[in-house]
C-alpha cells in the first residue's frame, strides 16, 4: 500500500472517532486525552495494528495517537528524486536529529522509528484540528 492510500483509509478511521467524540461533547482537551494510548489501545484497537500486541509505535511514557504520522513527514508515491541510482519516496521536512533515511533495496525512506515528535501532547495541541486529513495535506511533495 502507497502512503496515499494509507492516509486516506487513516483519515477516515480518525474522523470516525473525533466525530464520536465532537458528538459526545468532547472539547479539544478531552479529545486529545481520549487519543492516550492507554486509552485507544483498550476503546479503539482497530486504529492502529500495534495496539493488539500493546505494543507502541515509539518508545516513550506518554505517547499521543491522534497525530499517527507526522505532518513534517513528506512523501511521494512516484519518488521524490533519484539518489546514486536509488529513488527517495519520503522525507522530514524539519530534518528531525532523531529521524533518518533508511535504504531498502533500491529505494529510500525516511525512518521515524526513533522520532516522537508528533506524539507529545503538547505538539498536538499546538497542529490540532478536527480534520486529520486537513492537518496532513502538508506531507504531499
């Protein structure tokens, strides 16, 4: 599956459950609080496929699910350019310390795996918006 498609299926997962939540009558608060993984893993496990094996996707104390992917994360399904005969498909567009590029055959993706920049709270509350996808359009190279 390309990163297009997998936004776009995410996307609705999320509005799903904000509009649950907006319906509810969760303020902003509430509903980033509702996205603890604690909390999804146990009220929302087919959000995300670690939460079966409650395993986290980064390793940190208090990890937010409702930026699951990151909107520094830049990404094209055709490829981005060719680097030394490789295709680059993604990148961080802040050039996180903690992210890197990872080679795969004859391909290069950026590696997030030990950065958790979008998981802290305070990060959420800074992009937050109802509409996941709104909050994502900026990943497209």
């Amino acid at each position: 599956m390309g990163y297009n498609n997998w936004v776009q299926e995410h996307a609705l997962k999320h509005k799903k459950i904000v509009e649950k939540l907006v319906n509810a009558g969760l303020d902003k608060a509430a509903i980033i609080e509702y996205f603890d993984f604690e909390n999804m893993k146990e009220k929302e496990i087919d959000f995300c496929p670690l939460y079966a094996d409650n395993k986290k996707c980064h390793d940190m104390e208090s990890l937010n699910c409702y930026l699951c992917s990151c909107p520094n994360f830049r990404f094209k399904d055709e490829g981005i350019q060719k680097v030394e005969e490789k295709m680059q498909y993604s990148y961080c567009s802040i050039d996180s310390k903690d992210g890197k590029q990872g080679v795969y055959a004859e391909s290069i993706h950026q590696d997030c795996s030990g950065c958790s920049v979008p998981h802290h709270r305070s990060y959420v509350e800074k992009h937050f918006d109802l509409d996941w996808a709104k909050i994502m359009q900026v990943c497209k190279a």
